[in-house]
C-alpha cells in the first residue's frame, strides 16, 4: 500500500475579490500539523488589490495564479490543468480549516486501501460570530466503498464538505466540470463523481471546517438562479443513480424517503418569477409526471417536516437501509 506524505498534495484556493476573508484562510492552512504540502491561490478577481495583497504570503510558500476574469468555474478549470500530485484540495477564499484536518485526511489515505476521495464534516459561522476550533478532531470516519453507497450517504442528507475535499488527482484531472448539467447545485454530483473509481470517506467531525457565512457568498447570489432543466437533471441523476423505479433495489425506499425534500431544496433556487407562478405544491405534480416523485415520496416529504421526520428516519435504518453502523471507521 502506498504511504502519503504531505508533499503529495496541493491545495488551490479559489478567490475572486475577497482579499481580506482569504488572509484568514490561507493562515488556517498555513498553521496546520502536516507541513510540506502545495498551495495555490486561484485568482478570478476583477481587480490587482489580490495579487498585491498576497505579496506577504509568498515568502510563506503560497504561490499566486491570476485566473481568467469573471469566467465561470475558471479556477476550476486552472486546478485541473495546475494539478500534479496525488491528491488536491479546492478550497474556499471564505472557509476555515481545523490544524488537524490535513494530518487527519492524510491517515485515512494510508489506512484505508483504495480511497478515491477523502473530505470532513463542517459547521457555519457569521463572520462576527467565529467559532473557536477544538484542540483535536475525532479520530471517527464514515466509509464508503463503492459510489452508489456514497451518494446514497449525501442524498439523505448525509453531511460531507464540498470545500474540504481531497479528490485523487488522477479522477480529479478527467472529471467532468458538470455545472453545465447542475448549475450551482453542482457540488454534491461532482463529489459522488469524484469517487467513481474508488471508495470516499468522511471524517466526522463538524470542527474540521468552520463554513463562513456572509451576505456575499456566492450561494446566496440570486442573479445566479438555476433553470428548470436543472431541477429536473438532478432529479434524474439520483433516481438512476438509486434506481428509483425499481421496487427490488436495496436503495429504493431510502431513495423515496428523500426525494421530496432533496427536490423541493433545487425548487428553491429557481427563479422568483417561476415559483409565484407554479407554486410548489403545482410544481409536485410536474415532478410526479416525470417519475421523479411517486405518493409514497410525497407523504413522506410532508410527514419529514412534522415531529415524525425523526421516527420515520429511525424506522429506515431500523429495517437495515442506509446508514449503518458498518459503516463506521476509526483511525
């Protein structure tokens, strides 16, 4: 089995225009245990004001790539063609990482064979309301081997951080970019995509990344509202990934027991304009003629919001569907 060190991994961190919030990251990354890995800043800023202000940190070893301007997935792009050690991160000019999270990611990959991605749980933050970071992350990870059982984990609502993500270089580098197809619902597919040839594993801590919260965040940026074909390509893509049309799969009743909720959060991104006049509870009937959606799904998402949404939860992983205890790790 291979042995990975620090320097088999680099670290791009993605930046337009927020020079201040990407000083406190990049010192997060400069102060964690393992040393000897790459960062890169990514710059898509429509401004020098970042390259300038990065001047102090080169001496720190933290090189700077000015990146095509107000381009979308631009520094996407340049870490697939930048990357060239085993393993990347591509990280966030808003995000906090935890001293210990690289040292932690690091022993997943040498304990665990065939890791084709390894990330962390977070926990969100207002920018005057920072949260302190424990002094040790837990030593408890969640396992996955194969892809379906991966995107199972994240489409109930399994929690994983699209920012902490150590991708293998080698699946990273051919990945598709998919936003085309999912807009900026993109995260959670790329990251189900990013283990197609290998197992994925999260560190179950919500300490290994503080998630700033602020009102420029991209995600919170309404003039990038998603089109309707986006809704319905996410829908499709988990009802096969599930196989959701099919009674016999192990997958089938985990998959109708969140598709309403997961659908009615991609609903929520659409434009203003369309949801006043398809309200959702139109909108359900769309999503049931195109077998996203059956009545079983829908009750269910309905009940989900009430004080049954924990009983219902339990009765599934009490049958013996997704999660379970097998899969649990320590290191």
């Amino acid at each position: 089995m291979n042995k990975y060190h620090p320097r088999d991994l680099q670290i791009f961190v993605a930046t337009r225009n927020r020079l201040g919030l990407l000083k406190e990251t990049l010192e997060s990354i400069l102060v964690q245990s393992a040393k000897g890995f790459e960062i890169i800043v990514l710059d898509n800023s429509t401004n020098d004001e970042t390259g300038i202000g990065l001047k102090s940190f080169a001496a720190r070893g933290v090189k700077y790539v000015k990146t095509d301007i107000n381009v979308q997935l631009a520094n996407f792009k340049e870490a697939q063609k930048f990357a060239d050690k085993k393993y990347c991160i591509l990280f966030h000019d808003d995000d906090l990482m935890h001293p210990q999270y690289i040292e932690r990611a690091l022993e997943c990959l040498n304990k665990i064979p065939n890791l084709a991605l390894v990330t962390g749980r977070d926990r969100g933050f207002y920018t005057d309301n920072p949260k302190k970071f424990p002094k040790n992350l837990s030593e408890k990870i969640i396992f996955f081997e194969n892809k379906t059982d991966w995107g199972a984990y994240l489409f109930t609502r399994g929690k994983a951080s699209y920012a902490a993500t150590l991708y293998s270089t080698k699946y990273f580098k051919k990945a598709d970019l998919l936003f085309d197809k999912f807009e900026k619902n993109h995260d959670v597919p790329f990251m189900i995509e990013g283990a197609l040839k290998g197992a994925a594993a999260v560190i179950y801590d919500v300490d290994c990344i503080h998630r700033r919260q602020h009102p420029q965040q991209d995600c919170r940026d309404a003039s990038t509202a998603i089109k309707l074909d986006t809704v319905f390509n996410r829908g499709k893509y988990f009802l096969d990934l599930l196989d959701g049309n099919n009674k016999e799969s192990k997958y089938y009743r985990l998959y109708h027991t969140y598709a309403y909720t997961n659908l009615k959060d991609s609903y929520g991104y659409l434009p203003p304009d369309f949801k006043k006049q398809n309200p959702w509870e139109n909108f359900v009937e769309t999503l049931k003629q195109r077998r996203f959606l059956d009545d079983e799904a829908v009750f269910y998402g309905n009940y989900r919001k009430s004080v049954l949404r924990r009983i219902i939860t339990a009765s599934y992983r009490v049958k013996g569907y997704f999660p379970t205890d097998e899969h649990v790790r320590y290191l």
